[in-house]
C-alpha cells in the first residue's frame, strides 16, 4: 500500500495547491497567476496519468476535460484528480492500482502473459502497452532526452519515440514498431477490441520483452 499512499499524498497535495485559484467571470483569480495556475493543472494531469491506469474512467475523464479551453479544464482536471483521489483513499481504487503498480506485480509483462493464457487479451495488451511507455520514458531519462514539453506537460509516448530515435537510442525501425505496438494499445484502452486478436497481443508481448532486454533503462 506504499504505492498507493504516494500517489494519494501527491494528488492531495496538487489538489490543495489547486484549491487556492478560485474561477470568477471566466478568469482564474488572483489575477496574477494564471501562468502559474496552468502549469499546476499539467502537473494535476501528470499525476493522474501516473496513478491511474489506461483505459479506466479516469483516463477517460482526463482526455474529455484536455479538449476544453481555460479555465474550465483546470476546474475539470482539479475534478478528476479529486475522484481519483477519494477513490484511492476508500481503497475502490486499490486493486486496479496495486496489479499495476506494487512490487507483488514486479514484472508487469508476466502478469500480461498469465491474463492473456486466461483469455483476457484486451487488459493484457492495455498493460503491456503501459510497461513499454513506461520503460520509453525510462529511456529518455536514462539517455538525457526530455520527459516534458516546454509548458510542463508530460510528452506523449509517441513523441519520446520519435526524439529517442533522434537521439540515435535505435533506429528508425525500431520507432515504426513501437509506434505499431503503441496504436495496438490504444485500440485496447478506447475499447476497440475487435481491432486485434489474442496471436497479436502475444506477439505484443514477446516483442516488448525483447526490446527491453534489447534496450535495458
């Protein structure tokens, strides 16, 4: 439960920092901060996407509140982490976050393979998907390349992809499947089920295990 309770006390304390903006006649106030108060809410976004898994309605929510102009997508994020958050604390939350997460699940790409021997290719490939963006971004930190966007925002994986073939980690090959492994994910976390069968997430398995080894952070 260690996990867990890092990931409550850093929303709680986002949330916190969140809570002294107020929003009044479309502006956030005090009327100093806004620069400040954006940079804040892609924090709140960041830890989201830490602590919650792809394909869950927090995810979800996530991406909906992303699409709408400031400040009601601080007002939405805020919102997001809060149910997050309180979700986590009441431990409805825990179960999803500690097969992800806590270190009884070491190898995220074992416990994949055993969802997936029991018919279960569609969570399988959504972790999966999230161990391979999880060792890119271990890469980039690995190798010098930056995590964040100029804002503060995390990058997408396709785009720690694309700047570690830049930065010559491998070769553009090696970008063009994982950019491939990565579309397979996201068809399993938007609910695209049909798009792939249980032989391809097998081989999305394998493949990842290999470049992992192939390419250790």
């Amino acid at each position: 439960m260690a996990d867990i309770q890092k990931m409550v006390d850093q929303l709680d304390f986002l949330i916190k920092a969140a809570s002294n903006y107020e929003v009044r006649d479309g502006w956030l106030q005090p009327y100093n901060m806004p620069a400040d108060a954006i940079v804040l809410g892609n924090r709140l976004e960041s830890a989201i996407e830490r602590s919650a898994l792809a394909g869950t309605v927090y995810i979800k929510q996530l991406d909906d509140a992303r699409a709408l102009p400031q400040p009601q997508k601080f007002l939405e994020v805020q919102h997001v982490a809060i149910g997050l958050r309180d979700d986590l604390i009441a431990g409805w939350y825990s179960s999803v976050v500690e097969l992800v997460h806590a270190d009884t699940y070491g190898d995220y790409l074992e416990m994949a393979e055993g969802l997936l021997d029991q018919g279960y290719k569609d969570p399988a490939a959504v972790i999966t998907g999230t161990s391979l963006e999880v060792h890119v971004r271990s890469l980039c930190v690995k190798h010098g390349v930056d995590i964040a966007m100029p804002n503060g925002s995390p990058k997408k994986a396709d785009t720690m992809n694309a700047d570690l073939k830049k930065a010559g980690v491998y070769d553009g090959l090696q970008q063009k499947q994982i950019t491939a492994w990565m579309d397979l994910r996201n068809k399993a976390a938007h609910g695209n089920y049909s798009d792939y069968d249980q032989v391809q997430v097998r081989l999305f398995i394998e493949g990842v295990r290999a470049f992992m080894m192939k390419h250790p952070a």
